[in-house]
C-alpha cells in the first residue's frame, strides 16, 4: 500500500519541484519574495487539480484546469497589485497585464517589481506546464515526453535572466537531477509472471533498483565533475532579451532640455509643480552626459521599472529622504527627483541606471502626484582636496569634433597652475563666476559658436551674458578638455517645506565625477549684486597677425616730379577761401549723408526687431508657430539659400538642413545647426489642425527657430553677419 501511494504522489511531487525550481532561477531577477510564492502556488495547483481529476475522461481534465487557473490568476493579480499601490479595478488590470505582459517583462528593469503585468505571464507558463507535465506523465504514461514542458520552462527562466544575474551551476545540477528521479521512478521493470518463485522474482527487483541507483549516482557524479570545466569554457556573454525592446523615445525637449531654459526664463512666474520636501534641495529632471560640439544630450536608456529603483553604478549610498511632488504646468516626460532615486510610489516610471534618472512614458499630465524617495549624499569637503578622478570614464570626457581654439587655451591656462582634479574643477568654477553675467534675457544656445561668443565676444554686444545653461555647458566643455569627468543637470532648486517651483526656479548646473565620492555639483553662476571682472589679457584671444610676404627687391617711395601738382598751399587768397568753401560745403554734405545712413539703420534695427517680437512672442500659438517659420524662411533668404515656395514644410525643413550642412570655417572648424524636422511637424499641425498648439509647442518652436537662426548666421563671415543684420529686406518680402 505504501509502494503504491508512493508511486501515485512521487511524480506530481517531482513535476512541482521542478517547475518551483524555474520559478525561484527566474526569482533571481525579481524584487522580493512574492513572485516566487505565486510561482508555488500556480505550480501546486495545476499538479493537484490534474491529479485530482485522474479518473475523469481526459477531454474534461484541460478545461476544468483552465477554469482554475483564471481563479488563480484573478488571485495573483489583484494580490500583486495592492503590493504595487496599483489602484484599479480587477478586469482593467487583467486586461492590460496580459496585453503588455509579454513586451513589458522584456523591457522591464531589472530588479524586477512583481506587479501585475510582470507576473502574469509567468503564472500562466507555470499552469500550463503543469497541466502538461502531469497528463503526459500520469496519465499517457509517458514520463520523458511528459518532463518537456517543464524543461521548456527551465530554460525559458534562464533566458529570461540572461546576463542580470550571476551563473549559478545549482539551479540546473537540481533540475537534471530531479529529472532523472521522475525517470527512475516511474520506469517499470518487466518479470516473467510464470516460471519463477517469489524470492528470485524479488532478487531480480532488487537487482534492478541497485542498477538503477547505481546509474543515478554515477549520472550525477558526471555532471558535478564535468559542470565546472565546461561552464568554465562559456566565455560568451549570455544573450539579454531585453534588447529586443527598444526604450521609450524622446521628443528634443526631453532629450536636450537646456533648450527649455530661455523660455522658462522669459515666463519666471509660470508654476511648474508643487514640491513637498523637507529642507532646500535642487530637484533633478535630467542629466546631460553626451556633447558632440552642438547639443547637449541625455543620451540615456530608459527601462520601465517598479517602485524599488536600483542605484546607478559609481553613486555614493546617502540617507534616505523623501519628496512628494504635484505636476502643474511642467511638459514633457521627465520626472522631477532629487538625487538619487530608489523608491517611487504613485506613478509608473521608466529609469535609466546610468544617469538615476526617471521618466514617464505617457508623459506628464496636471495633477498627477508621486512619492519619491531619495538617497542624498553630501561629499566629504575633507577629501575633496586630494580626491582622483578615475580613468575609463571615456563618455564623460569626449567632446564633439573641432573644439575652437580660443576655448582650448583658455582650459589650459586654468589648469597650469592647479595639478589636483579639484582645484582645477575650482578654478574654471571662479573663473566663470568672477568674469561673466547672469542674465535671464540671453538667448538660448550652445554649440562651440555660442560659447565662443559667450567666452570671448566683444562687449557691448551682449558677450559676456548667458543663463545657467552657458554657464553649466561652459564648465562642462572646459573641464572636459581638463580630462575631468563632466556632465550637466537640468532642475530646479525647491525650498523646504510645501512650496511652488516655478519656471524662475529652473537651473542647470555642471557635475563632476571624483573617486570614492561620486558626483560632486558646482555653482559657476556669480553671486547675486556683484561686479563682474574684465576679461584679463592672459585669457583674451590672440590677435591674428599676418607677415608681409619675403622679397629681396627694396621697397620703392614715391617722391615728386616736375609734372606732379604741387601740394603745398596756394599763396593766392582767392585759392585759399575758395578751397575753404569746398571743404565746408564737403562736410556739409557729408555729415547730412551720415545722419542718413545712421537713420537707416536705426529704423531698420527698431523694425526688424518690432518684426521678431510680433512674430514670436504676440500672438496666439498658431500664429507664434507660423512666425517662428517666417523667421527661418527669412534667414535662408539672406543666408542665399532661399527655399521654393513649392515645398512642403518637411521638404522645407530637410532644404534648410542641407543649406546647414557642416563646412570647414575658421581656425578648421565646422558648423551645423539644429534640425528643424519638430518645427516643420509644428507648422503642419497648426495648418491641419488649427488651434491644437499651445504654449509649449509654440516656446518649442519659438527655440528651435532662434537656436538654428544664430547657428546658420554664425557661419557667415563678420561683413556677411553685418550684412545680415542691416538687410531691410524682411521687412518688405512677401509672406
């Protein structure tokens, strides 16, 4: 009897083992102990409804089981659920569980959050193997074909894991040798019925159980001497399945939202969010890494993840603190956190490790609240001093091709006389804040040309002024050719307590990478109600000298001949009044054609610009959209590279990206402009759908148009840009 029950419960035990086995290899992914319980759990209650229903007629075993797994599954939802804080009623969260199960357990970050639509599909594999596994098993008598399922979901586990988790030989040593238990177990071995007593018929059996046993322990012993050498010689990085899903893309105002910052700052009262903290912090929306002599970057990979984030590598352990924050007027799909994020409650985010950054796929929307809970970390001041900077950080210290010459030797004078990493980062910082302006009316833009303007421009012409934007990006670009580790942060800056961050709030400022204490801020900006120091000579650049070409003849001088008219001054006084009144009359004349010219160009200067102002920034949306296209037509005009009225405003956008097209300039370096393809996608959808705009495409357009503009018209030469300036012909060229 006990034999008997043996051989009806050994198997389903076995086939369980094995398929909690899979769960707990694909457990090592998961956050927490709750998915391998719903693992457990779907596992036993597959194996013991079939074989609970043994003796029924097989066609009612499968969809008996099926009904059970819709309870089970309905269970493991809602419970994975109230663990997530996801609000919702159970056929919504069902329905999109199993429409995103598959896509978003593939794209998910790894530690995983067991939530609804990453355990799902786990739970119905592990169901369904089950039902398999034990009509194959049990009741076809058919144990090799039958151990297929579960092996199927063993090595689906593996995959799954992939590269996100450490090789652990165990986990395969325990299924093979569960496996060839359900074998042994379940094989038969055949005696003649007749012709032999009880006692060899008994011999016989035990012989034939040694042999298997003896089999079985020689299989294992194989395997554990041979896994080491073998795994050993696996040198190829497991497969990662989550490359097959490509990370949520960016639109230009999240991948390089530096660009933002000139609009915020024309509308400083403009409410962004409510920000619930608890003593004054900056909050960080993105972290710019890549530079390639245009634009600023994110350059970030953003995976959808639970509430438990993990830290980027290379980031310092802090407290935790804790900030709670109210989206108000702020676009786009950047999530405001202080540094570092490691739990998030309310909202569901995608995270890119590198940067400890968060973004919300769908977008931000008005009135949507999230819990974030941060590790802040404040770097050792002590050891600031003497820190390192580490090699191999090759991301952080590459710039974009053709840095200006100016820019360069002015980050070698910086660090001539500073050997540490730090009190060279110092020196570029008070350098910056001793010799330029804050000035929130400075036009936005950062490519080497704006910063070469910025740096080195002559005064009175707005040189010298910029918003934390050419701060930041100058100290990052400076201490990059320094091979310090640089990168800058787009935020705000939050005071403590419960409090609006509006747009005058927003902030960029640079960071750098020390060893043993992560990333340290710098504030390049001057201090409030300071004069600013001149530009020193040492840091001016060099006037271009030109030589006279080498000859060997001598140079000739002119003297007077016999012919040639006297210069000197005619004794005759009628000569001389007459020549006095030609002089007067001449001066006369010429001061009247200055005043002129002088009128000319003032009201060509006052026109233009009442031009721009009307055309930008009055106006509903649509027609500040339109204005800013106006605007970029007209600069091709006068850049010579008028576009045919024919085109469309793509066809339009990709003329002007030719007519941007990098060339070799001064000093060999070459120049390209932003693309225009969002501004030609603004355009039409104020001309097929008029009054769907609104300000935030409109501010969009408005700083793609200025930055491509400043971009185009820097490439021109000085007499050109004069030119380019004084040309009436906006003014009066048809629309």
């Amino acid at each position: 009897m006990v034999a008997r029950g043996l051989r009806i419960l050994l198997p389903p035990a076995l086939i369980t083992a094995m398929l909690v086995l899979s769960g707990l290899v694909a457990d090592r992914i998961y956050n927490g102990t709750l998915f391998t319980v719903l693992i457990a759990g779907a596992a036993a209650g597959s194996v013991a409804i079939s074989l609970a229903l043994t003796r029924l007629r097989a066609w009612s075993v499968a969809p008996l089981s099926v009904l059970g797994l819709a309870g089970y599954l309905a269970f493991a939802l809602n419970l994975s659920a109230q663990r997530a804080g996801i609000t919702g009623d159970l056929p919504t969260i069902a329905t999109e569980a199993l429409r995103d199960g598959i896509p978003r357990l593939l794209a998910v970050l790894v530690p995983v959050e067991p939530q609804p639509d990453t355990v799902a599909v786990p739970v119905i594999a592990t169901w369904l193997a089950g039902l398999m596994a034990m009509e194959l098993t049990v009741r076809a008598r058919r144990t090799l074909v039958g151990l297929t399922p579960p092996v199927l979901l063993f090595a689906g586990a593996l995959w799954l894991v992939g590269p996100a988790a450490p090789r652990t030989p165990w986990s395969a040593l325990a299924f093979a040798a569960l496996a060839i238990a359900a074998l042994a177990f379940t094989g038969r071995v055949r005696t003649p019925e007749t012709g032999l007593d009880p006692a060899t018929r008994k011999a016989l059996r035990l012989r034939a159980a040694l042999a298997g046993g003896t089999g079985f322990a020689l299989i294992l012993a194989l395997v554990a001497g041979a896994a080491p050498p073998v795994a050993s010689q696996v040198t190829a990085k497991p497969f990662d399945p989550r490359s097959l899903i490509d990370p949520p893309d960016l639109d230009a105002l999240d991948e390089n939202p530096l660009i933002r910052l000139s609009g915020w700052a024309l509308q400083p009262q403009e409410k962004l969010l409510d920000a619930d903290v608890a003593a004054d912090t900056r909050i960080r929306l993105a972290v710019l890494s890549d530079y390639d002599g245009v634009t600023w970057k994110v350059g970030a990979t953003y995976r959808p993840a639970g509430r438990s984030l993990p830290r980027p590598p290379g980031e310092v352990a802090g407290k935790p603190v804790q900030q709670r924050f109210t989206i108000a007027g702020l676009t786009g799909k950047l999530l405001p956190a202080a540094a570092t994020p490691s739990h998030v409650d309310g909202v569901r985010t995608a995270y890119d490790q590198s940067t400890g950054t968060m973004l919300r796929p769908e977008g931000l929307s008005t009135g949507m609240t999230y819990t974030v809970t941060s590790l802040h970390s404040e770097p050792d001041v002590n050891l600031l001093p003497v820190a390192d900077v580490p090699a191999g950080m090759t991301r952080y210290i590459t710039l974009g091709p053709n840095v200006p010459d100016n820019i360069s030797r002015l980050a070698q004078q910086l660090g001539a006389d500073n050997g540490a990493p730090y009190q060279r980062a110092l020196a570029i910082e008070q350098f910056l804040s001793e010799h330029y302006k804050l000035d929130p009316q400075a036009p936005s833009g950062h490519a080497y040309p704006n910063l070469n303007f910025f740096l080195f421009g002559p005064p009175g012409t707005g040189a010298g002024k910029g918003t934390s934007e050419q701060f930041a990006a100058s100290f990052a670009v400076l201490a990059r050719l320094l091979n310090l580790p640089s990168r800058v942060v787009v935020g705000f800056t939050a005071r403590a307590g419960n409090h609006a961050v509006t747009a005058g709030d927003a902030l960029a400022w640079p960071e750098i990478y020390f060893t043993d204490l992560g990333w340290v801020p710098f504030h390049p900006l001057p201090e409030p109600n300071t004069e600013t120091k001149p530009l020193e000579d040492e840091f001016k650049p060099q006037p271009e000298t030109s030589q006279p070409p080498p000859s060997d003849e001598p140079i000739p001088t002119l003297e007077p001949t016999a012919d040639a008219p006297s210069t000197a001054p005619s004794a005759s006084g009628s000569a001389a009044g007459g020549a006095n009144v030609a002089l007067v009359a001449g001066a006369g004349g010429g001061g009247l054609l200055v005043l002129l010219l002088a009128g000319f160009v003032v009201f060509v200067l006052v026109a233009r610009g009442a031009l721009r102002r009307r055309r930008l920034d009055e106006g509903s949306p649509d027609s500040r959209i339109e204005g800013a296209w106006l605007e970029v037509g007209d600069a091709l005009r006068l850049a010579g590279r008028r576009a045919p009225e024919h085109l469309s405003a793509a066809e339009v956008a990709a003329h002007a990206a030719e007519a941007a097209a990098p060339v070799r300039g001064k000093h060999d370096v070459r120049l390209a402009a932003p693309t225009l393809d969002e501004l030609a996608a603004a355009v039409n959808q104020t001309v097929f759908g008029p009054g769907t705009a609104g300000d935030t495409e409109a501010e969009a357009a408005r700083s793609r148009a200025v930055a491509y503009i400043d971009e185009l018209k820097a490439r021109r030469s000085w007499w050109r840009r004069l030119l380019w300036t004084l040309h009436p012909g906006p003014l009066r060229w048809r629309r």
